[in-house]
C-alpha cells in the first residue's frame, strides 16, 4: 500500500509547494487535480516538478472547477488520458456521473466516453478508475450509479478499477466495509477523510464538500480505525489517497496545514502499521 495526497488538498498553493511540503512530510506520491497552473505551465514543468522531488504522480483527477475547453467527458478524457501518459499515472480517477440512466442524455454521453477512453487504453498503466459518488441533497440519491452494487457491475462491464472515497459514502450513506468488500477485486483507490454527518450545511455543493466531507480522519463519524485495520488484514495493495478539505487543514496558516497534514499521516500509520 502506498500512502498518496491529493493536491485538492492544497488546491490554491502553488504545484511547488505541494511537491515540497509532501516530500518534506513523507507521502509517498501525489494525487495531481488538474488546476490553472498545471494547465498554464503545461505537462513539462509538473513532469520536472515529480522528478525533481522524486515524488511519481499516481492518479490523476479532473478539476475541481470545469475547465470550459474540457468540460465535457469526450474532451475531458482524451486531454487527461494524454497527461497520464506523460506523467506515468497509475490511474486516471473519473467521477461517477450524475444522471438517471446511461441508455439516453448526459448518462449516454458519459458511457460513450468511457468506452472510447477504455478502447484507447491498454491493460497496463493508466487504468481507467470511476469514483464513488457524493450525496450533497437528497435528490442525489437517484442518480444510477450511486448505489455500490450498481457502480461495482458498471466497473466489470466496462473493465473499469474503482476509487471508494470514504466521505462520499457516508454521506449516501452506506456501510464503509460492506462497500470495500463490493468494492475489493477491482479497488485500486481509496480517498481517505471523514465526516461530520450532524454538521447543519446548507446543500451546496462548495459548502459541503470544504465543512462537511473531506475531514481531518479520527474528527468525524467515520469507524476509520477499524476500516484500516480491515484493509491492513486484508492485504489491501492498492494507493491510499489522503483527500482533506483545505477548510479543515487551515490552508491559509502554513504551519496549521503542515501540523494537521502530520496528524493524518500519524493517525494512517498507527492503524496500518508496517502494511
């Protein structure tokens, strides 16, 4: 297993800087969510930033806020597909779209894309990953591919890996190791952090994810001991991506984000123990 941060962690700071700062506290890769200064200062310099800090960028994730030029999912895939090439990912990690069926509409349109990515792909590195999704209102709940069964089938299917995020399926929610165990065979990430179940926000989805989702593990709702204690028996090998809320690190205090950064990982280690 090897122990991963997200970038949207930190999505503001510079690409140095989280290069600098995850190297410094020992994370073992980088989840890289594309952002203005990946896409301005282009595959060269982030490939130059992994190899300078030897740190290897091991998925890779849309942005957070939709690039207008790759919004869609048949430009999106192709441009991060290229980018994964030359920055020797693992995975590229895609979420699981919001739509009602995939026979017409949006849902279409998405498993077109997929097809066609999966097509281009060989079975080796990236590996085409679908992510879990997130329940922000209650109107998210009937989304096709919400529930783990049916994202599981939809990842046999199409030859798909998964990514389960821990904060998205409390927040549906479902039981953590249940969805692991549906999960298992093809799971080749798991997006670490906890949740805070009672916490009253309104349903937006900015305000949610940054005061709700994406928490400081051991400061929520999650059993987060137990479900590592579970992947270290069972001989979980896959990436373990921290994916904290900048809200929750205090990003705008280096020496906070640093401190809790440290706390995530001790809180990991103490439960894997040498996994």
């Amino acid at each position: 297993m090897r122990v991963s941060l997200s970038t949207a962690s930190l999505y503001l700071y510079p690409l140095r800087q989280i290069f600098a700062l995850a190297k410094e506290l020992g994370f073992e890769g980088l989840e890289l969510v594309l952002n203005p200064e990946s896409v301005i200062r282009g595959s060269d310099y982030v490939r130059r930033l992994s190899e300078e800090y030897g740190l290897p960028i091991f998925s890779l994730h849309p942005p957070m806020i939709p690039i207008p030029r790759w919004k869609h999912h048949h430009k999106l895939l192709p441009w991060m597909t290229s980018l994964a090439r030359d920055w020797d990912c693992q995975f590229i990690v895609i979420h699981a779209p919001k739509a009602l069926t995939l026979a017409e509409g949006y849902g279409y349109q998405y498993l077109q894309a997929v097809e066609a990515c999966v097509k281009g792909l060989s079975t080796s590195s990236p590996r085409l990953s679908v992510e879990n999704q997130a329940v922000f209102q209650t109107s998210d709940r009937q989304y096709i591919l919400g529930p783990p069964t049916n994202l599981r089938d939809f990842a046999d299917e199409q030859d798909l890996i998964l990514t389960l995020d821990t904060a998205h399926a409390a927040s549906y929610p479902y039981d953590l190791l249940e969805a692991y165990e549906t999960f298992a065979s093809r799971l080749g990430n798991i997006h670490l952090s906890d949740f805070l179940s009672a916490r009253p926000i309104p349903a937006r989805f900015n305000l949610q994810s940054y005061f709700k989702h994406h928490q400081i593990p051991g400061d929520g709702d999650l059993h987060l001991r137990e479900f590592l204690e579970h992947l270290r028996a069972d001989s979980y090998a896959g990436l373990l991506t921290l994916e904290i809320s900048p809200v929750a690190l205090e990003a705008w205090s280096p020496s906070r984000v640093k401190s809790k950064l440290i706390r995530c990982l001790d809180f990991v280690h103490d439960y894997l123990g040498d996994a």
